[in-house]
C-alpha cells in the first residue's frame, strides 16, 4: 500500500446506529475508508467477495448468521483476511471464540 492509498473497511453489525458510530469514528482517522457495510453474517460474507476490504470489522453476535461463521467463511476465501470483532458480551469465551475462528482480536 503506498501513502495515498487508504485502508479499505468492511463494517458488519445488525444495528445500523452502532455502524453509523464506528464509520464516524474510523472515517475521521486519515487514510481509513469504510468502502461496504453489512447487517448479519451472509450479507458480511458477500460483500467481502464483491469488495475484497483490506480489514474486517464485526461484531459477533447478529440475528441469522453471526460472526463467528462469517469469520469461518471468510478465512476459507481468503486465509490472510484481517477481521477485528467486537461484542457487547463481558464473556471472555466469545473472544476466544473468534480468535479460533480466525479473527486477529
């Protein structure tokens, strides 16, 4: 990537509010790009084939397919992905969940 490029972000949550909030924070840093947003895990999925973001960002609990498959699906596609998850659980377990999926933290 050279210095005019920026970071292309895929943005997954159910909560249209909470994807707002992230896109504002992210965008406002220089050189990051929110290029495609996604509601649940499939929708996740299919906008990573159609975009091919350089990062991942998604939380792990959604109605339908939740993040913990899509990171599955993801890596299978493509094993260097790079997905950041967060989640409203205090459960460590759901972090440990997706670090063995695959995603990075």
């Amino acid at each position: 990537m050279t210095g005019s490029e920026s970071i292309r972000i895929l943005l997954v949550d159910d909560h249209a509010i909470v994807r707002e909030g992230y896109r504002s924070l992210l965008e406002k840093q220089s050189g990051m790009e929110v290029v495609a947003e996604a509601t649940d895990g499939a929708e996740a999925y299919s906008r990573f084939k159609d975009c091919n973001p350089d990062i991942v960002v998604m939380d792990i609990s959604m109605p339908g397919q939740g993040g913990l498959e899509a990171i599955v699906r993801i890596k299978q596609r493509r094993p260097d992905a790079k997905i950041l998850v967060f989640s409203m659980h205090q459960n460590p377990s759901f972090a440990v969940q997706a670090t063995r999926a695959g995603a990075l933290g």
